[in-house]
C-alpha cells in the first residue's frame, strides 16, 4: 500500500506527470489492489468534491484578475500609491510593494501582479536609477504578498481542503500580508538610503487627491469584496461575483478600454485556468478521502507524536519541507497534496489550522520566487524580459526578508489569529 | 498531413468548450449577482440559483480540464523532465498517454455507469429540478474524450509541446 499511495505518485511527479493523472492513478491502484470498495466511488468523490458552492469563488476571483490585469487599472493604481508615498528614499521601490500589495488585494493572483504591476514598475525604477538586479529581485519577490492577502486563491483551496472557514483565513492573512509589506518597504528604504538612490517627488495632497479621483473606481474591486465579507453582506462567493461584474464593468463602460471580446476572452482563459485548478482540486480530495480510510495521516501524526519532539522544532521541520515544496511545485498543487498529512499533525499538536494556512501559504509564497525554479522567477523572465541571472542573484536578499516575515508569523500566533479575533468575533 | 488532422480536430474540439465554458462562467457570474440584487433588493432568492451555479461549475471543472488535457496544461512538475533527452521526453510522453487511457478509460466506465443509473432513477436536483444524470454526465463525457486524446497521441504522431510556466500557470 505504501508503494501505491507514497512511491507512485512521487515517481510520477518526478517525471513530470499531470497532477491530476498522478493522483488518480494512486487511488485507481489502491482501490484495485488492496481495497475492496465498488468502484462507483471513484464518481461519487469526483464529484462531490466539485459539487461545493464555496469553490465558485475560485473561478469568480481568477476572473476578476484577469479583467483586472487588462487596462489601465495597475497604472491608477500605480499612481495612487504614488502620490500618498511622497519623498522619501526608495519611495518608488515603496510604491511598487504597496500596488503589487493592493493589486492582489483584487486579483487574489501572484504571477498576475509580478506581471502587471512588473510591466507598470520596470520603466520608472530603471529611469529613477534603481540597479537592475535590485529591480528584477524586487518585482519577482513582491507577488509572493498576494498569496497571503485576501482574496488569495491558495487559502480558499487551503480552506475547502482543511474545511475551514474561507472567511476566518481571510481575516487571519491581513496581519501577515501588512508584515509582508512592511518589511519589504523597510528592506527597499534601507537599501535606497545606503546607495544614495533619490527619493520621488514631495507629498502634495492636491496630487494624492487628483490620483484618488483617477483611480477611485480602480480601487472599488477590494472595497467590494472586503466591506461585503466582512460587513456581513455577501458570502465570499458573492462578493467574488459582484467583484468580476465591477471589475468588467469598469473598463467596459466608464473607462472604455476593453470590449466584449475582451469580456469574453478573459472569461475563456479563466475557464481553462479553472480546469487546470479544479480537476486536480477533485483528485487530490479523492486521494485525501483514500490516505483518511487507511489511516495513514493518523498514523504518521502517532510516529511524529512519539518522537516527542518540541513544537518548535516541529514547525520548523515543516517550514523547511514547504519551501522546498514551494521551489518545486505550485501552491495549489502542494496545499492540496500536503493538508491532508500535515493538518491532523498540527491539529495534535495544538497548533491552530487557520494559523497554519497562513503558515502553509507564506512558505509557498516564498517558493514562488525562490532559485531555483519559483515560478514568479520565470514570469519575471518571460513577462519582463529579465536575465535569469540577473533575477537569482537580485532576489537572494528578498528571500532573507521574507524568511524573516515568516519565522514571525510562525512562531507568533497572533500575527495571523489577531486578524480573526477582530473580524470575526 | 495525415498526422495534421487529428491535432486539427483536437483544437477545433479545445476551442468549442473553451467558448462553452467562457458563456458558462459568465453565465454563472450574472445568476450570482442577481441573485444578490434580488435577494437584497426584492427580498426574495433565486430558487435552485446556487444549483444552477455550482453545476456550471463542475463543467467548468471537468470540461476545461479536458482543454487543459488537449491543449497539455495541466499543472505538472516538469523541473527534472526539462532536462531531459528528447528520446526520453518522446518515451515519457507514450507512457504518459497509456497510464492516461488506462486510468481515464476506467473512470469513463464508471462515470457512464453511474451516470446512466442515475438517469434510470430520473432523480432531480432538489431546487432548480435538473435532472442529475445531466451534471454527472460531464464527467463521462470528460473522460470518454480523455480516453481519446490519449488514444490519438499515442498513435498519431503529436508535435503539441507541453505549455511552458506561464503567468496564468499558477496562483
């Protein structure tokens, strides 16, 4: 049994097979050779994995990115982050981190914001005298925000995986995302003081108010989905929903840059993307449900609780193994791989599974641009037309930040539970 | 050219559902969000709007993973294969295509047999009153044409590379 459900699909990752196919092969072989369940449940998982109305946010907010990352959205964005920043050093390296911060406060989407927000940035940061291997580190490191920040994708898998609630691991994600950001800003203010990289322009309130104006619809999307969350008056499905319905409505018809066809081509990439997503979101479920009947997770909580190791030492063995998963595989993929080992594990030990995600989701954020294979370093690359070079050795210190964050977040709880208690209760 | 027709048929196939599911989503968005209106607005929900909703979904689901299987994106851990030989990739991908007639084959067996019992039954959904042999044929349907797919690239010759890391390849 350990070969089928441990070895088998390891081998299969490794060389490089579909998730979806990895995993259900799995379970196809375990339910052939060592069990005897009537196939129908095969089906019947299937699909009732899917048949969950909190998952309909997926799509939603996958489609508000990507209305959200045509037009001329990012560049409101830009300038209003711009205009509040005012003179101070690195102000510009600042307002690149807090609009990659706000743009995956809309989209939910990492590689989306290192494009967008990468796209907008790079010109102005090479004119302004920033090194470009600090640029390239930068723009590569700061979407790794956006897996923490609300409405990340990762943490509504996170939470249909480990049923929890998708609103609670919003609330808890705020705290860390502010953390996130802050220590990037202060890595970005420091490095700009120390090489005498020049400051943007004054603070002028009449140009802060002049960039609101531009930008004010820009800004409605995360307006929507957090003031409806957690103003009690949509579910988070729902305020997805509303949030693609503003996000094409603004472009279309107040800004009048995309067209329908644009409406309608977004809507069918999002579709495909939802099928990358979904597919192995149903696997990996069956493949959870099959380790749940052999008991396999509990058994591998009972080794671990008999090593009677401290807890600290625990989340660090996980933090270790999550960022190596992080530099080899996409969140998605490894949150649902992974919660069904590691969430009744932290669970015995104490450790709330809320706290955890958010845990769970920086590590992977920091896979995402982590040497060797992140996949934020190839947008980067392909997006930003950057010298792979260039990327692995400007974003070394940008991981030491992050690692900062994260041993934070890890080892105080309230970073991440403050958030829940201030939102929810 | 003989081996030309075949891809052809499979993206002309990819294009059609991708168009499918594009209406689907938009289709979906606009019952949600007028589902919100009328229940704020009118006081009064759309009934069997959440069903409608998360079976659109489910075709979102299998559907587009067909796309995704036929135009080959699907997520994968391609990081060792990348450094492969060209003789290697060429053999990974043929086992690849059989594991997937295999496994894809079976649950095509088993979907269309559940599907066809639960259209024997002629139970409905409990609100929108659809039948439900209709959203649990999707995955039959998905995996009868995985099933082909696979069949084609084992023996036609596919030039189709596998999609490289993307923007919108992951979150």
């Amino acid at each position: 049994m350990s070969l089928v459900l441990g070895v088998l699909p390891v081998l299969l990752l490794l060389l490089g097979f579909p998730i979806f196919l990895v995993l259900l092969s799995a379970v196809v072989a375990a339910l052939l050779l060592f069990m005897h369940i009537p196939l129908p449940v095969l089906h019947q998982t299937l699909f009732g994995a899917v048949n969950a109305y909190t998952l309909l946010a997926i799509p939603f907010f996958i489609f508000t990115g990507e209305l959200m990352g045509r037009g001329s959205v990012a560049q409101r964005l830009v300038n209003f982050v711009n205009a509040g920043v005012g003179k101070i050093p690195g102000g510009l390296g600042v307002t690149t981190v807090c609009s990659s911060a706000l743009f995956g406060a809309m989209s939910g989407l990492s590689a989306a914001s290192v494009a967008t927000i990468g796209r907008a940035m790079l010109p102005a940061l090479t004119k302004a005298g920033y090194p470009m291997r600090f640029s390239a580190g930068l723009l590569t490191a700061m979407g790794a925000i956006d897996v923490v920040i609300p409405p990340s994708i990762p943490l509504l898998v996170y939470g249909t995986a480990a049923q929890e609630s998708v609103p609670r691991l919003y609330a808890a994600g705020i705290l860390p995302a502010l953390l996130l950001t802050a220590l990037l800003c202060s890595y970005v203010i420091w490095y700009c003081w120390r090489h005498g990289i020049g400051a943007g322009k004054a603070f002028a309130l009449g140009e802060l108010g002049r960039a609101t104006v531009r930008g004010a619809t820009a800004l409605g999307a995360p307006i929507i989905i957090f003031g409806g969350i957690y103003g009690g008056i949509f579910t988070p499905t729902e305020a997805a929903a509303v949030a693609c319905v503003y996000a094409a409505g603004v472009p279309l018809l107040i800004y009048r840059e995309l067209g329908w066809r644009d409406v309608f081509d977004c809507a069918q990439s999002t579709a495909i993307f939802t099928g990358q997503i979904l597919v192995i979101v149903a696997c990996a479920i069956l493949f959870g449900w099959i380790l749940t009947v052999n008991q396999i997770p509990a058994m591998l909580t009972q080794w671990l609780m008999g090593l009677h190791l401290p807890l600290w030492s625990l989340l660090l063995a996980i933090n270790i193994l999550l960022l190596l998963v992080g530099s080899f595989m996409d969140p998605i993929s490894a949150i649902l791989l992974l919660t069904p080992l590691l969430v009744p594990l932290v669970k015995a030990l104490g450790v709330d599974p809320v706290h955890f995600g958010i845990i769970f989701a920086v590590n992977l954020g920091i896979g995402l641009f982590h040497p060797p294979f992140g996949i934020n370093i190839f947008v980067a690359q392909t997006v930003l037309r950057l010298p792979l070079d260039m990327i692995y050795r400007g974003i070394v210190p940008f991981v030491f930040v992050y690692l900062v964050g994260l041993a934070i977040i890890t080892y105080v709880p309230a970073v991440s539970l403050a958030g829940v208690h201030w939102l929810i209760h | 050219m003989g081996n030309l027709r075949p891809q052809l048929v499979l993206d002309a196939v990819a294009t059609a559902f991708s168009r499918l599911l594009g209406a689907a989503l938009i289709v979906a968005v606009l019952v949600n969000v007028i589902n919100v209106i009328s229940r704020y607005g009118f006081n009064h929900a759309l009934t069997g709007a959440d069903e409608l909703q998360i079976y659109l979904m489910i075709g979102l689901a299998f559907l587009g993973g067909l796309v995704a299987h036929i135009r080959r994106r699907h997520l994968r851990m391609d990081v060792l294969t990348r450094h492969f030989p060209p003789r290697i990739v060429r053999l990974l991908a043929s086992v690849e295509a059989l594991l997937g007639i295999a496994v894809c084959g079976l649950m095509t067996w088993v979907s269309w047999t559940y599907t066809i019992r639960i259209f024997r039954l002629g139970s409905h959904s409990e609100n929108a009153h659809i039948p439900m042999w209709m959203p649990h044929s999707v995955l039959a349907i998905s995996f009868t044409l995985m099933t082909l797919v696979g069949l084609i690239r084992l023996f036609v010759r596919d030039e189709m590379p596998i999609a490289p890391p993307s923007e919108e390849a992951t979150s």
